[in-house]
C-alpha cells in the first residue's frame, strides 16, 4: 500500500510539472505586441520574432490563403472587446494541421512550420 501510494504521488507530481511546463508558453503568448502592427489588427510576419514582411490579416476575413508564409503573428485587438481570433495552418484553405492560435492580445513569436492559411473570425 505504502509503494502504491508513492508511485501515486510521483504520477500526480510528474503530471503536475509537465502541466506547468505545457502552460508556460501560453503564458508567453499574451506577450506585448510589436511597435509596428496598429492597435485593432492581426499582423503576421514573414520571419520569427515579429521580423521580415508585415502581412496584414482582415479580421472575420474567415479562410485566407497566404501570399507569403508567416512565421509569427500578433493580435492587438484588446480583451475584453471584438473577440477577434486567428489560427494559423500549415496546409493551404484552412487544411492541415492548426499550428498557431491567437485570441485577442496574444501573439507567437514563432510558427513552426510556416503559416501557409489563416482563419480569422469575429
């Protein structure tokens, strides 16, 4: 009984690390935005770290294939307000897999693979 109970508490303490390990980069997506995408936009850029080409994505635009694959994204829309929302795939019309996610003050600094479609929704 005494093992048993000792294999439950690692379990639950192992599970518990890996929870706040999984939550740290969704804390860091609320970081603050770059200078240069507007107050009210979704902004996606061509290179990591808000660098490269800015792309300007139009909210509730719904699927939108891509000119130039993304590799960050930022939405300035503040929270609460429009619950402007962008995920990003990796396959052209919104196929694939979802591979960025950002509500409304979030941003990813890095999208791996690159941003090929955009779905934007109110």
């Amino acid at each position: 009984m005494r093992v048993m109970r000792g294999l439950l508490r690692t379990t639950f303490l192992s599970a518990a690390a890996l929870g706040a390990v999984v939550a740290a980069p969704l804390a860091a997506s609320a970081a603050s935005a770059p200078p240069d995408c507007p107050a009210n936009s979704i902004c996606g850029y061509t290179e990591y770290g808000f660098h490269g080409k800015l792309v300007p994505l139009q909210a509730g635009a719904g699927c939108v294939n891509l000119e130039v694959p993304i590799r960050s994204i930022a939405n300035t829309y503040p929270s609460p307000g429009i619950p402007a929302v962008a995920a990003v795939y990796d396959l052209p019309d919104c196929e694939g897999g979802r591979i960025a996610h950002v509500g409304q003050g979030q941003s990813d600094t890095m999208i791996v693979p690159d941003g090929v479609s955009v779905y934007l929704v109110w």
